[in-house]
C-alpha cells in the first residue's frame, strides 16, 4: 500500500495553499470555507488571518 505524504506547502493567499504531495502532484486548497462552516469552537481563532499559520496545520 503507498503512503501518501504531504512534501511542501506555500501560502498562496488568505487561507490558501498549494500543497506537495509525496506521489509528486500539488493540490490548492482552500481552507476558508472549512474554517467558517465547521460548527466546532475550537476551529474559530484560525478564522482570522493572524491566527492562521500555516506550519502549524502541517507539522501537528
């Protein structure tokens, strides 16, 4: 079975990033709409831009 990876990721705008995959394909993604619909608390501080640093997401 192939274990996918996240590789690399670079801040495109906003809550945007371009994320590197292990298999060699990238991928933009979009965070906003998860961080503004998600019903949990805990996910509200990353609504603003400040709060939202982006190493963090990828190295927890």
């Amino acid at each position: 079975m192939l274990s996918l990876a996240v590789t690399g990721a670079e801040h495109v705008e906003k809550h945007r990033l371009r994320l590197s995959f292990s298999d060699g394909a990238s991928q933009l993604v979009h965070f906003g709409p998860f961080l503004h619909n998600h019903p949990h608390p805990q996910h509200n501080k990353y609504r603003r831009l400040a709060n939202f640093n982006w190493h963090q997401f990828l190295f927890l």
